[in-house]
C-alpha cells in the first residue's frame, strides 16, 4: 500500500523555497540555512510556502527534529510578497567625494551599527530594521541612496551584504523611505546574499550580481 503524504507547517521563523529540485529552508531563530538537494517528488512546498507535503516519512522526521516543521496549522507568512525582477540599479556611476553635510547621515549609521546590529543574533537584527524610523520622505528615495553610497565607501564599516543593507535600511526609513530587503539564494554551489529593493530597482547591488539569487525572503 503507498505511504500516504503528510502536510507540514514550517515553523513561525523559517523560510523554504523550491529551486531545480533542491529545497531550502532559511531559520532565522538559528541564524542558518539548510539545504536539502534533489528531493525531486519527495517533498514539495505549498503555493505560499508556508506547508510542506512530504511523500517519505523519513524525511518529514527529519524536518521536524531540525525544528523546521510542525503538525499544526501553518503560520503567516512575512507581510511582503515575493519582490519583482530588479531592471535597473540605483548604484551611480560616480561617487563623487563625501561633503560636510554627510557627517550627520555617517554618525547617525555608526550608532545603528553599534547599538542595533553589532552583538545582536540575526533574528533581533531583522526585528531592529522592522522599528519604523521615519514619517513622510523628506527627499526622493534615490537621492538620499546616492547620497548614502557617496560616504559610504569612507565609513567604518565592511560591505558584508547584511550589515551594509541593514545600515542603509535604517538610513532610508529615517527619511521616510520603507524598500523592500531581499534574501536570496542560489544552489550548486550554495550562496546567500541580500540586498534593498524598490519596486524594480536594486539599490546597494548591481542587477547582474543579484539576478544570481532567488528570493526567499522579503522583508
């Protein structure tokens, strides 16, 4: 007699997604990705890839002692769909060097740094870029990016993906701006990468770079 499948929820803070027969899962309360390759018809994610129906019992006692599923109903997903193909790149051709009036913009992304993203576990990282910091845009969303990669280069900071989206993030709801933060992925080999993005346009990564990854999840 054939096993029957069962449904799967994933869990409140994991994330999966289907890729050429590879499944992937990102836990953000453990702060890794796991990657399950060419599963094929063994198991498959639900439209909103908030359940999993798994055909080989094995496997779903796997996902469950990892913590990645449970028997329950199924959690919301994050308030963001999946975000569109970036056409264009709001990086610009010329940086130009830092003026007096960015020291202000720098200070304030250097407390961010310190207070809400250095020490603190991925989970409490995304839960800080959440808080809302601004009201009405003060400028248009690309001037203040530009503004943004102009110093950036000068600040004390990496380019890390997370830590670089995480700062300009911050900067950008302080002036009333609320893009989109993309996690993708790739497989074979694995990667992650993130990046922001406003409706087609990707603004601190160029579209050939990001066009690698597919989404996983849209904050």
């Amino acid at each position: 007699m054939p096993l029957q499948p069962e449904t799967l929820s994933l869990s409140a803070a994991v994330f999966g997604l289907g890729h050429d027969g590879d499944l992937v899962f990102l836990d953000v309360s453990r702060d890794r990705y796991v990657c399950l390759p060419d599963v094929g018809e063994g198991a498959s994610l639900s439209p909103d890839r908030r359940q999993i129906i798994v055909c080989d019992p094995g496997l779903g006692a796997e996902l469950r002692s990892a913590g990645l599923v449970h028997d329950g109903a199924p959690s919301p997903g994050p308030a963001r769909g999946p975000s569109c193909a970036p056409s264009r790149s709001a990086l610009p051709d010329d940086l130009g060097p830092p003026e007096p009036g960015d020291l202000i913009d720098m200070t304030r992304c250097g407390v961010d740094l310190l207070f809400s993203y250095r020490g603190r576990s991925f989970a409490e990282i995304l839960a800080r870029a959440a808080t809302p910091l601004g009201t009405e845009p003060s400028e248009p969303l690309e001037a203040v990016v530009q503004r943004f990669h102009r110093w950036a280069p000068y600040a004390p900071f990496s380019g890390k993906c997370l830590l670089r989206s995480f700062v300009l993030l911050r900067h950008l709801r302080r002036h009333g701006h609320d893009p989109a933060w993309v996690f993708g992925v790739t497989t074979w080999p694995f990667g992650a990468h993130c990046w922001l993005q406003h409706d087609d346009v990707v603004l601190d990564d160029t579209c050939d770079r990001v066009a690698l990854f597919r989404p996983i999840l849209v904050l």
